[in-house]
C-alpha cells in the first residue's frame, strides 16, 4: 500500500514479432524492442509512440496503445517485463499533464527513424518533437524526476529495465498478465 500522497506509474517493455522489432532484437541484442508507460496497473492503455496503422510500421507517432489490439492484437505470446515507479503526488500531477500534452497536441509529434541510430550510436540530442518509444518513455520519467541511468534521448527499451527506481512487478506474457490481471478485477455477478 502507498500513502495517499504517493502514486505507481508502470514501464512496460514488450517484444513482439513483427519484422521491425526482430530487427530491433538482433542489432541491440537485447530482449525487448518496444517501451511503453502508464499509470494503470490492469494496462487498460499504454502510452508511446509506435505505428499508427498495424500493418505498416509509418507513419508513427504518439499513440495509445491496447492489449489485444494494434500490433498487440497480431502476437498470442508477447514476452514483457512490468516495471513500478513510485511518485511524489507533485510528480504524478505531472505524469498527467505531459500525456495529456502529447495527447492533445499529438499532431505535432513524429516518430525519429534517426532517434533509433542516435539511441544505437549514443549520440545524445535535445528532444522536442520527434521520438522513439524508449526516448519517449525516458522523457517522461526524466520529467517527473525519476532517476535514469542514461540521458532520454539515448535510452534503449533495455536501458529503462535499471532505473534505480523501478521495481519488477511482472516478467512474463503480456496477455496472460493483462487476462489474469483485468479478472481479478472484474466484479462477481450471481446467476439468478
């Protein structure tokens, strides 16, 4: 239990199988190629920037992303690890507001083919408009002070994984976690 005055928000970084992230996979060698953030510990919406349509990887941009739906609807096993942050009430206000902002102004937003070369080179860069989803996730944390063991602009899905912070709540299937996770919550009805 949290006090009152505290609030978990949840990184979640997937692997699925589209070609995109198993080209992620074999350059960085690293488990997960995608990141994600909430703050709803059933995953009713994830926040990043991906694909806009399923079948084709651009264009891309901010967007809220759901379990059994989109790219996540394509994949019945999708390898994740779930990550909780605790927040300050001053810090949570503002995870609120910043997804609110790219929410509302999302047609400013872009995905950065680039961005994914800087985060691969380590070349640290000021990011305003255009983001992967790990630069994204990054940024966000970065803004509700959250300590990162990398500049946003360089983060990896890999690299969001060590937040000093950040405590593994869940390695495993994303569907299964999001399945057993929503039934537990789930009022019990009587059969009349």
């Amino acid at each position: 239990m949290h006090e009152s005055n505290q609030h978990s928000i949840y990184v979640v970084v997937t692997s699925t199988g589209t070609n995109i992230a198993r080209a992620i996979r074999a350059v960085t060698r690293t488990p997960y190629s995608h990141a994600s953030v909430t703050d709803d510990p059933s995953l009713h919406q994830l926040y990043s920037f991906c694909r806009n349509y399923r079948l084709v990887p651009l264009p891309a941009t901010f967007n809220t992303e759901l379990i059994g739906e989109g790219v996540f609807g394509q994949f019945p096993n999708i390898p994740c690890e779930i990550y909780e942050i605790t927040l300050s009430e001053e810090n949570y206000r503002q995870f609120q507001l910043i997804i609110d902002h790219f929410r509302n102004c999302r047609k400013e937003f872009s995905y950065s083919l680039i961005g994914l070369l800087r985060v691969k080179m380590q070349i640290e860069k000021e990011l305003s408009t255009k983001f992967v989803c790990s630069q994204f996730v990054a940024y966000v944390l970065d803004r509700c002070g959250v300590t990162l063991p990398k500049p946003p602009s360089i983060a990896s899905p890999d690299d969001l994984r060590y937040i000093p912070e950040a405590k593994l709540i869940y390695r495993g299937e994303l569907n299964r976690y999001y399945s057993e996770k929503n039934a537990a919550m789930r009022p019990i009805t009587s059969a009349v």
